[in-house]
C-alpha cells in the first residue's frame, strides 16, 4: 500500500470500461434465462431484418440476373398503355400485326432481329400425362433474339413457320412433366383440339426471381398459334434484339416514333402502346421486390423497438432490485459516470448478444428463405454491420434512462434500500 | 504507510471541522431536524467514538462526514477543503480516495468473491489488474483472511465478512474509515476481534477512525467519546481504553 498520492481529494482515476465491460458480461451471465428472454426481442428484430433483406436482395439479384439473362439490349414492345405493376389496358387497344414486325426490321437502324411473340396458358397432355404450362406461338427469331439453343432436336424449318405446322418445341418442364426421363423428339402432345409432334427440346433456363419457370412453355409456330388458338392474325408482343453498337434508348425513341406513325396517333394522344427496354423491365421487377422487402423491413425494425423497450423494462427492474449494490458502489467512490457506465454498458451488452444471436437467426432464415425461392444467398457485410450497430443503438437508447436514474441514486438512500 | 501530508508545519492538523452542521430532513410540520448544529473538530490519528440512543443524530453525523449525505447547513472542512461546496462526483472521488466505510450489515457485493470485493475500490481508482490483485491480498492479510481469498460472503462467518468489510476499507489506503456499528451483528467474541483489528489499524498505520455504536464496550476501544443527544453533541470526552468497561 506504498502508492503515492496526490494532495488534492478529489483526484481522478483512469476510465475503466474494460473492467466494466467484464462486469456487464457476469451480471448478463449471471441471470442467463433472464438475459436472454430480455433480449429475444432484438434478437428476433435483428433476426428478421437481416432475413428479409438477405431474401429481398436475392431476389433482385436474381431479377436481374434473369432479365439480363434476356439479353441486355432487347426491347419488348407491348400493346396498350402499361405502367409498373398495373393491368394492361389491351383489348379495347389494336394488337401488332406481322406489318409491324417487317417495318420495326427494316426502318429502325440497329435491329439484330424481331421477334413475334403471342402466348396463353394451356393445359398440354402427353398419353396420359398432363402439364398446364405457357403456349407461345413464335418463330426460330425467338430463339435468337434470346440467345437460347436447343438442347436435342431441332428448330422450325421454314416451311413449318409458314404454313403454320403442328410442330412444337418443349422447354425442359413439360418435357419432363410429360414424358419424365424419356425421350419426346417424335412424340405427339395435344393442347385443346390441336395435336402437334415434339421437334425439339430447350436448353434448361432456370427458375427466374418471381418464382416463374423460364422452362415452362411450348413454343408453336405462330401462324399455327393464330389459326388455332387466337383465331386471328395478330401478334400480341414484338420483341426487339438489337445490335450492340446501337443504345437502347435512341433505338427505344425510333420504334416510338414508328408507332405512332403506323397506328396513326395524332400528336395530342397518348401512346397506345410500350415499348419497355431492359432497364425499365429490371426496375419494375425489382420494384415489386424493393416494396415487399421495405415493408417486411419496417415491420421488423418495430420489432426491434419493442425488443429495445423489454430491454429497458428489464434494466429498470434490474437497477431497482441492485439499489443496495449501487449504494455500495457509490459509497466507496464510483462516480455518477461510472454507475451510468455500468448499467449502460450492461444494457448494450445485452442488446448486442441479442444482435449477435439474430444476425446468426438472420442468416439461418435468409439461407432458407433463398433456398425456397431458389434465389441466391448473397448476406450482405453491410447490413450485418448496419443490423449490429443498430443493436448497439437500441441498448444506449433503452439503457440511458434506467442507467441514469441508477446513476442520480442518492449514495444513503441506496444503502438503506431494502 | 507513506501518508505523507501537505501541511507539514501546521501544529495539529486538523483533518475534519464541522461548524454547526444542520441536516433537517422533510418539510413543512413533517419536517425532522436530525441535526441542530455540530460543532467537532477531529485531528488525524484519532480514534473517536459517537455514542448516544437512537434518534440522536449520530448515523446522520457519520452520514455528513463520510460524504454519504450533505448537511443543510453548516461548514465542513476536511483536510482544509470545504466539502460542503464539492459536487456529488467530487464528494464520490474524495470518498473513493481518502475514505473507508464499514456497515453494520457489511455491505459486501454478493456472489462475488472475498478478493473481488476488496479489489473493487481499487478498480474505480484505475489500477492495473496485477497491482489491484497484490493490493487487495496485501489488505485481506491484514486483516487475517489469506487463505479466504476466494471465498464468497455467503461462504464466511459474520466475523470474516466483516474483516472482508474492513479490508475493502483499507485497502485504498484511506485517511479516514467511518464505522457504522460494526459490530453489531456480531457476537461478544467477534466483536471484539473486530475492535483489536480496528485499534490496531488506527495505532500502526496512522489511520483516524470515526465509530458510531451504542454499546459501551466497544467504545471503550476509543480514545475519545462523542455523545449525541437531540441532534446536538451533549458530551465530548478523553477516554483511556481498557478502563471504561467496568463502568
């Protein structure tokens, strides 16, 4: 007891966070049941955060990985006034026709390739399988203005195209639904009255971000389409490929103008047509994806409000029931910082255990919830990040108060607490 | 000890000065006036014992002086700092520095082990691990508890929790320890080991001891007898220790 000291009473020590934070961690530890139901809130905050988000981002990721897997310059002219995420007002609109096709082709600088494309969902049998799936009728353009080979067989020969021939081509779902693992080159498939032979069979494409299966369809030669399903001659989307020296936009702006001109709309009418380019077509899919995960995002973030309150509730239950102990502490020379400290320090312990366990719950879920979706699972570092210090936020917010009125204790009240 | 002291050629430093220190407790025709204006002068080495029934003021006296609670009133001085006017973290530094408290009721931190409980002053001081581990064995020696380092209060005797009490008292290396009945909850026996190792702390170290208690035996142990009577000192006697207990 050889130290020296200072003449003035009121000298002062060193910080003692260290030690402070070990005597956090023994009274979390201490009351380990306690502990953790005080913080189930943030972990379950943390925990659904980090999922959504993790869930959200997959699915955009995986949104764009599949329009860009369309092809990043290909522009999709649709009838009707379209807007993000509302109905189409097709019907009372003209549908193209193969007219536009060839002018879109020959006028338009640019174009690599147009192609026509009109579907409708059927339900396709196979001896006595059955698959309801998406019939497009369409041409080989299809094909190439998706980049997507064929896998066994072979595509439409001209004179199939042009007469309209019963002749199909199976992504990979109906051909598994409808043959399982044989072989359907040469076999017969029937959708309504219409009896086509299988031709050829697609490369696998994948499940796209919406859940929607990219292999699920049966391509059929559009004149067959029109004269045994629609009963017309029209084309009910263009698809547009365009070569990569053009941009998307100029070339967006030509098919425009185009338009207008051939379906005679005068200057002070509205389109009656879209012509979406791939950037429109991510940001309107993403959108859907951004809104869901925000709003699942903020029902989670009150979570974590709540899981703060608990917390603060717990530590103002704490601080009454340690009010002999905070006497102690005063009397032999804690400060009212040190005391604030301590409860403090206690309370984002606790708050960053509960943001430890989530972020773990986080991942897990998110893992699964990608899986389910089959989307990718990419957890991001910085939500991680962003989830752990807002679990730190959360502790110095709900632990202030109780702190500080551990802290402004009168050291004589406290030591006579009972 | 090296308690070295600044005021060396001051004659008979005076290491604590009330001048009439009131404490007047509620308000309006609840109001209670634990204490009615004290005048004590305590000089360092002392070894003084407060007496007097209960209700007189002398918890409340011991209260103001350990920087607990604040007179109402009144001046106090210690080692020349008027103490009335330091602010609460102030009135915590100089506790945690030149103070020593010792409880009827111990008031150790339980589920905590002997050794922890005489460390923890020493970590609000800001000490490293290793001189705060040899300070608090040093102090628990002192007290005659090697060997119980580890024990938790619940695994001692009233006796050796008390000696605990005394060792986290000391072990700052404080001018003063305040004692507030530490016997009381003691048996004769115990009571008196206590007293021993108190006059011994206050003859070989130099360390000024203020005591309340109401048992005349104890007190005896003192060498000088403060009674309070009505918040106000009725009498302040010498007393020789060893002599009094047959009266």
């Amino acid at each position: 007891m050889g130290a020296s000291r200072a003449t003035h009473p009121t000298r002062r020590g060193k910080p003692v966070l260290a030690e402070t934070i070990r005597l956090a961690l023994r009274a979390v530890w201490r009351n380990a049941l306690r502990s953790f139901l005080t913080v189930l809130g943030v972990v379950i905050g943390v925990g659904a955060v980090i999922a959504m988000v993790i869930v959200g981002q997959g699915s955009t990721a995986s949104v764009q990985d599949d329009v860009a897997s369309l092809g990043t310059n290909l522009l999709i002219v649709t009838p009707g006034q379209q807007s993000m995420g509302s109905g189409t007002t097709a019907g009372v609109v003209a549908n193209f026709d193969f007219d536009d096709l060839d002018a879109i082709m020959q006028q338009i600088p640019g174009v690599a390739v147009v192609a026509p494309v009109s579907e409708t969902r059927m339900l396709a049998v196979a001896g006595n399988q059955n698959h309801a799936t998406q019939i497009v009728g369409t041409d080989n353009r299809y094909l190439e203005a998706r980049d997507w080979p064929i896998e066994a067989g072979r595509t439409f020969y001209e004179s199939e195209l042009r007469t309209g021939a019963a002749a199909c081509i199976l992504g990979q779902t109906p051909a598994a639904e409808l043959f399982g693992g044989g072989d359907p080159i040469g076999e017969t498939i029937r959708f309504r009255q219409i009896s086509c032979r299988v031709i050829g069979v697609l490369e696998p494409k994948g499940a796209s971000s919406l859940g929607t299966d990219q292999d699920d369809m049966i391509l059929i030669p559009i004149r067959a389409f029109n004269r045994r399903i629609s009963g017309n001659q029209d084309v009910g989307v263009i698809m547009v490929s365009l070569a990569d020296t053009v941009e998307p936009i100029r070339a967006k702006a030509d098919i425009e103008r185009l338009m207008r001109e051939r379906r005679r709309i005068s200057p002070n009418e509205e389109d009656d047509f879209t012509v979406f380019d791939m950037e429109e077509i991510t940001s309107m899919l993403t959108g859907i994806t951004s809104v869901l995960t925000g709003l699942l995002s903020g029902v989670a973030a009150i979570s974590l409000l709540v899981g703060g309150i608990g917390i603060m509730n717990i530590m103002l239950v704490s601080v009454t029931e340690r009010t002999r102990e905070i006497g102690i502490r005063l009397a032999i020379g804690a400060t009212t910082w040190q005391v604030l400290l301590q409860f403090l320090v206690e309370a984002i312990v606790l708050s960053l255990i509960g943001g430890l366990i989530g972020i773990f719950l986080g991942l897990g879920l998110g893992y699964l919830g990608t899986r389910m979706l089959s989307v990718p699972f990419w957890p991001d570092l910085q939500i991680i990040v962003i989830a752990f210090a807002f679990s730190a936020c959360v502790g110095i917010i709900f632990g202030y108060f109780p702190a500080r009125r551990a802290a402004r204790l009168n050291p004589i009240d406290a030591l006579r607490y009972q | 000890m090296s308690v070295a002291t600044a005021q060396s050629d001051t004659p008979a430093p005076r290491l604590i000065e009330l001048s009439g220190v009131t404490k007047v407790y509620g308000t309006g025709a609840g109001e209670v006036r634990a204490l009615r204006g004290i005048d004590l002068q305590i000089a360092k080495g002392e070894f003084v014992a407060i007496m007097g029934p209960s209700g007189s003021g002398k918890s409340t006296a011991m209260h103001i002086l350990g920087c607990l609670d604040t007179p109402t009133a009144g001046n106090y001085r210690f080692m020349g700092h008027t103490v009335s006017d330091f602010d609460r973290d102030q009135r915590a530094l100089l506790r945690r520095n030149y103070l020593g408290f010792v409880f009827q009721g111990y008031n150790l931190m339980p589920r905590t082990s002997a050794l922890e409980n005489v460390e923890l002053p020493l970590i609000y001081q800001g000490l490293p691990t290793a001189e705060r581990r040899a300070r608090a064995l040093d102090a628990l020696a002192k007290v005659g508890l090697d060997g119980r380092e580890s024990h938790d209060p619940s695994e001692l005797s009233g006796g050796q929790q008390q000696r605990v009490a005394i060792a986290r008292a000391i072990v700052t290396g404080p001018e003063v320890l305040l004692a507030d009945e530490p016997t009381g909850n003691l048996d004769s026996a115990r009571s008196h080991e206590i007293m021993a190792l108190m006059t011994d702390l206050n003859h070989t170290d130099g360390i000024t001891i203020l005591m309340v208690t109401h048992e005349h035996d104890m007190a005896d142990y003192a060498q000088r007898l403060v009674h309070f009577i009505d918040g106000r000192i009725a009498r302040d006697t010498p007393n020789t220790p060893g002599q009094a207990s047959a009266g």
